[in-house]
C-alpha cells in the first residue's frame, strides 16, 4: 500500500485503498461488491433490497469469494426485516454497516460490542454531529452532487465543516470518480472517498445494459437534477418521462401513481398487507397532506426495480450523481481502481516535491 493512500479509512476496514463503493438499490449486488472489494475498494452490500430469503445467502457468497467478512451492509431501519439485517450482521461478524435513517442509540451499541463499525451517510453538519452523539464510527459526508437523497450544500463547502464538527474519521461523497477527486478530498482531511455512480457505471455493474447506456449519454450535469416529486425530499436523479408525469401531477394524480407502486412493491418483496397499512397510517397521523410523498418514499424500491432491474428506465427513477456526465464509458472495477490509486499518487507525490522543493531553497538575506 502507497503510503500517501494510507488512511485512518484504510486501518479500519482493511482495505487496501481509502475507496468505498457505496450500497446502491438493486445494484450493489454480491457480484458487484466481490468485484470492488477484490480491486482494493470496500464495498457494502444493498440490503434493503435484496429479498429477506436470499439476504443471508447473498452475505456468504461475498464471504466464500473473500475469504473474509471484510464487507458491510447497508439496510435501512424502516424496512420490514431490518431486524434481520441487524441480527446477519452481528452474526457474521461484517466489518461494517451503513444506513441513512440510522437505528437507535441501543442497536448501535449491539454492533459495537461485536466489533462491527457504524457508518451512517449524512448531507449536513447536524446530522454527523448527532450521529456520532449517538455511536458512529465512521462518516459518510454526501455533497449536494451526489446522487440519490442529497442536501444542497457542495462537497467542497460541507465537506470541511464536517470535518471541524467531529472527532471521528469522515468519508467524502458526491462528486467523486477520479484519483484527481480522490487526492483532493485526502488533502482536505478526509480519510477516503465513497463512490456510487461509478461503481454503478462499470462492467461488473448488473444494471441492465437500456439503463445503463442512460447513464453513459448523459452529457450535460443539468439533466441529473434535483427533484421534490418523488417524496417531497430532494432527489438527484437522470431526467426521464417518468418524474416528467410526477412533476405535472397534482397530489391526487401523485396520490394515485404512488399507490399503484406500492402496490407492486408488496407483491415484489412479500411485504405483508398490515406492515405496508401501518406505514401508511404512521403517515397519515404525523401529516396527513404527505400521504402521497410517505408512499412513494416507502415504495423507492420498486420505482428503482423498473429502471435497475427490469431496465425500463423511463418507468422508474434513475439516481445519479452529477459526477455521470464526466465519465461516458464502462471500466472493469480492477481498471477503476488502479488508474484512480496511480493519479491521486501522482497528485500527492506532486503536492510534496513541490513542498519540499520549496523547504530545499536557501534563504535570501535581508535587504536583497
């Protein structure tokens, strides 16, 4: 290991480089995370959407691949079997997990007595404060590039704040897919960077290849905009004739649009009829005018299905960073990563020569 990419990150998840392919719905699969891993990246497997009957299955793939339980998983807690996701994870001993909507302060300490690290994913200043207030390990800082759930604030100004706020190592996302991006966030002070979007974009990736070739035209960083449709949250997601007709709904129009999804998400996943019933009665009591943003938020997985999986991707939504539009072509993880680790120790090696050049030159006496 290059002792310019040695980090506080790549000490406590044994990877061999301070890179972390993130947990995307429906594509951070077994395949994708045995793939990243194995090129020196750490990568965490998507459980909230993987099938509650296949999860456990898909764990001790990655760990038959790895030899090791050197991978994390994400969950999060308002999925029906997040108690599962707790449970596998204490029991096969992951290094790590990772979540938005984080658990609490007691399931927290559960995987810090088994020695599993706590990586929460925030977009503000107040949310890593308090998420390390309540156990974190490790922190994931998403800028407002990102894709997916994002804040507004820029990796470049969130990024140092966080930074100030907390004593606990803290990752950098949004924005990033070169060593050039990897060495920049490192000289900020961060301890490594979180990929999505381009690990979305590799071979490896089991996107299909109608949604894939979406994300590998896409030109121009304005048409992966933000968007409140979805569930009244900014949203950064690829421009497509599906949040085209929610934008132009009106709540009853969304209303119904979510419930149709829903639906389908709880003939997909085997969700139980009274567990889909008491979100949707939580909604109402707390905000009876969000009805229709509390489904589609709940239903996200089937709306990420159509595009991800099924590869229809102007029936569902198609998270993405802005970082897409920079990248137009498919790389092997192994390739990714090698050409990342190689320009970001050019970048360093630079930063330093031309530091010490600078400590090598004598100095010019007064009056000259």
């Amino acid at each position: 290991m290059s002792e310019y990419l040695h980090t506080a990150l790549t000490d406590a998840l044994g990877c061999r480089y301070p890179i972390v392919q993130t947990a995307m719905g429906w594509v951070s699969d077994a395949n994708l995370v045995i793939a990243s891993s194995k090129a020196g990246a750490f990568g965490f497997l998507a459980g909230a959407t993987i099938n509650a009957k296949q999860l456990e299955a898909e764990i001790q793939r990655v760990i038959e691949a790895l030899g090791s339980s050197n991978f994390g998983l994400n969950f999060h807690m308002f999925q029906e079997n997040a108690a599962q996701c707790v449970d596998l994870a204490i029991e096969y001993r992951l290094r790590a997990v990772s979540y938005g909507r984080g658990p609490d302060r007691q399931t927290i300490e559960r995987f810090k007595k088994a020695g599993v690290l706590c990586i929460p994913t925030v977009g503000a200043v107040k949310h890593a404060i308090k998420a390390v207030e309540l156990g974190a390990d490790m922190i994931t800082v998403q800028g407002g590039e990102g894709g997916g759930h994002t804040g507004g604030v820029p990796s470049t100004i969130l990024l140092p704040q966080v930074l100030d706020a907390v004593q606990v190592p803290v990752i950098a996302a949004g924005g990033y897919s070169t060593g050039r991006g990897l060495a920049g966030a490192l000289a900020t002070g961060a301890a490594g960077v979180a990929m999505g979007t381009r690990f979305l974009m590799t071979k490896e990736s089991p996107t299909p290849a109608a949604t894939l070739e979406r994300y590998v035209k896409v030109a121009d960083p304005q048409k992966i905009r933000v968007t409140l449709a979805v569930d009244g949250m900014r949203h950064r997601m690829i421009e497509n004739a599906f949040i085209d007709r929610l934008e132009k709904a009106g709540a009853f129009g969304r209303l119904r649009i979510a419930l149709g999804s829903a639906w389908h998400w709880k003939q997909q996943t085997g969700m139980s009829l009274g567990h889909m019933l008491g979100v949707f009665a939580q909604s109402v009591k707390e905000d009876p005018g969000a009805l229709s943003q509390t489904v589609m938020a709940a239903n996200q997985p089937v709306l990420l299905q159509r595009s991800m999986v099924d590869g229809v991707p102007d029936e569902g939504i198609l998270p993405c960073g802005q970082v897409a539009s920079a990248i137009g072509e498919l790389k092997s993880c192994q390739q990714l990563i090698d050409e990342m680790v190689l320009e970001a120790e050019r970048c360093l090696m630079a930063i330093n020569a031309r530091y010490q050049a600078k400590r090598c030159q004598p100095a010019v006496p007064a009056g000259f």
